[in-house]
C-alpha cells in the first residue's frame, strides 16, 4: 500500500471524519461557553454584578469559570489525541510502511 492508497483507504477518511466530528462538538462548546457568558452578561446584569462578599461580584468567579472551562475542553481533546487519534494514526502509518 502506497501512501497515495492510504490517504484514498476507507480507515483514513474515517479517522479524518472522527477528528472533525471530535474537533467541532468541542468548538461548539467553546462557543456556548464564551458566548454564553456573553449574552448573560448582556442580558442579566443584575446577576452578573451581584456581590458576592464584599469586593467580589458574580462576575468574577462566572469570568474564571469560563477560563477553566476553556481550559478543560483542550485536556479533554489533547487526552482524546493521545488515546485514540494518535495511536490509529499510527497504525495506518505502520500499515503504510510495511506493504
């Protein structure tokens, strides 16, 4: 098997559609999250500037919350990668090689 063969092989496309598929859910995410935020900050100020101690309001800790959620979303495709892309990757490229 040529490369050229690998890169047309029903696995490849396969591979290629399960990373688009993981890589746009996790897109979607993002933006429901960063958005989200957005438009709730836009539309209920109320909440957002609600105090929460004395210096600190609601807004803050919702601010960081959207960080770490950002945060999570690329462990969760870097742990996604290196389980199950990378290794099938791999396998092709080994497949590859050896016919």
């Amino acid at each position: 098997m040529s490369h050229r063969d690998l890169l047309n092989s029903p696995e490849f496309a396969r591979l290629v559609r399960r990373r688009w598929r993981v890589s746009l859910v996790l897109t979607a995410l993002l933006f429901v999250l960063y958005y989200g935020y957005i438009i709730l900050i836009a539309t209920n100020r109320a909440l957002v500037s609600r105090r929460l101690g004395e210096t600190m309001t609601w807004g803050i800790p919702m601010g960081a919350a959207v960080i770490v959620g950002a945060w999570a979303l690329t462990a969760a495709y870097v742990v996604w990668a290196n389980r199950v892309y990378d290794p099938e990757a791999e396998r092709l490229r080994r497949l590859a090689e050896r016919l």
